[in-house]
C-alpha cells in the first residue's frame, strides 16, 4: 500500500515514521509520502487560504491550490485510488473503516486547515472519478486535519501483513468480535495487594475463554451498550446472555 499525505505541516506527519509503522515502511511493507501543500502555491505569501463566501468566521482553503496538489499526488487514470478528506461534518471512521481501506492499493489523505477546504475539490475529484471519503474520528472538533490522518493511517496500517508481530492481534483485539475488550493481566501475581484473578492463572483454556467473554459482555454493556444493540440476533448464545 502507498499512503499519501497533502498538508501544510508536514512534520505533523513525522510520527508515522517512528515505532511499528517506521519499521514497516523499512521493511517495505507499505509507503508513505508526505507532501507540503504549499509547493503547489505560486504567490510570494504562499497562500493557501482565503475568506468564504457568504461571510462567517474563518478562512477556507483554496480551491486552485488543491486542486493543482491532487493532480499531481493523486493523478485520475487506471492505478485506483482512495481520496481521504478529515472533516468534523464526515461519516465515522470505524474498524470497520479501516478494514475496508486496508485492501486499497492507495490512499491518498488530504488535510484541511481553518474552517475546512473548497466543496469544489471534492466535487472536482469526485468528477475525475476518484473515490472520495469524508470522515470524522469522533464528535469533537480538531484544528487540522493532520491528528485524524495519524490516527486512521496507524488503524489501517496495523491490519496490513508482517506489519503486526502476532497477526491474531487484529484478528482478535476489540471490535472484531462486536464487544469491547476486557481486562488485561501480566506478572506479577500480586501487585500493591492486588491479585491477577485465579481463573487466568489456571490452565483450563475453557474457562479462561468464558471469563474473558463475559468481562468483555460487562465492560461493553457499560460502556458501550449500543454495540451490544448492532450485534447480530445470533451473535449472543443463552450463555453471554445469562451475564
Ligand atoms: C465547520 O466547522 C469546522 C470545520 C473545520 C474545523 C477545523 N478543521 C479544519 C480541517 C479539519 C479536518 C478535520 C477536523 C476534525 C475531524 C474530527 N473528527 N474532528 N475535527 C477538523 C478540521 C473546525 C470547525
């Protein structure tokens, strides 16, 4: 997978050079460019801003800068391509999400500053045939772009082959089975007078799968009823729903 970045601060994007993902980019497992906007402007001020019509607060991106910045980083043609655009007003980006972009070839992320970029960049990608999501990380409202860029590039990252050490991680960490994950224990036994629950130090693997299932039921039920609503009719067996 080739992953592209378009921003006007691009050492926001320095993070996905480090730790997992950094290893995975050495390792050749996927690429990842970032680009800075401001190539693509051609007054002295490198303007990539200006005030929107119709009056309100802020300033928008301009149109013609993008719009010069995609044909370059993200040109129409045969190769498919995924065009991301952050954005408070977006639908959610889920594991779900996630999963999805996983199997692109390429994604190409655009990020918006001040009050969000020019309808018409969407319209004009939309238009050249390019695939184009808008999407929100969550109800709350960021500066830039750039912090939900770092966020769905580490989420999609994680799924793609080799890059995970243990690749049931994915397969098996929270949402893949609709449910949050429950509590995690490590050594030692003991700590500050708080002991791991007998049943994980035991070796009977039946019981340690049921006690699991049923902390992750509780903490999902407590915290996030609503998944419990979007599960399948069959996904609980008389068993979850004894918890
Ligand atoms: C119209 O209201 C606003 C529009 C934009 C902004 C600031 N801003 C500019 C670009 C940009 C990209 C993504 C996000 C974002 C994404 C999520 N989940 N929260 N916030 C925020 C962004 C503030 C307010």
């Amino acid at each position: 997978m080739r992953i592209d970045v378009v921003t006007i601060f691009p050492a926001y994007l320095d993070p996905l050079r480090e730790a997992l993902l950094g290893r995975a980019v050495e390792r050749g497992l996927l690429e990842i460019a970032v680009h800075d906007l401001r190539r693509w402007t051609h007054d002295v001020h490198q303007a990539v801003d200006d005030a929107p019509y119709g009056g309100g607060p802020g300033m928008v991106m301009r149109p013609q800068v993008w719009g010069e910045a995609l044909d370059e980083v993200l040109p129409a043609g045969p190769q498919p391509a995924r065009l991301v655009v952050p954005t408070p007003a977006g639908r959610p980006f889920t594991q779900t999400t996630a999963r999805a972009w996983a199997d692109e070839q390429r994604l190409v992320f655009a990020c918006g500053r001040y009050e969000g970029i020019d309808e018409r960049v969407l319209l004009d990608a939309r238009a050249r045939g390019i695939e184009v999501d808008e999407v929100s990380i969550g109800d709350y409202v960021l500066v830039g772009g750039e912090v939900a860029v770092l966020v769905m590039v580490e989420a999609v990252a994680r799924l793609l082959p080799g890059v995970l050490g243990n690749p049931r991680s994915a397969a098996e960490d929270s949402f893949s089975d609709g449910l949050l994950e429950g509590p995690s224990y490590t050594r030692p036994e003991t700590w500050r007078e708080l002991a791991v629950p007998d049943v994980l130090r035991g070796g009977n693997h039946a019981a340690i799968a049921r006690w699991r299932r049923d902390r992750a039921l509780e903490r999902t039920r407590d915290r996030r009823p609503d998944l419990l609503d979007a599960l399948p009719p069959d996904a609980l067996d008389a068993a979850d729903r004894a918890v």
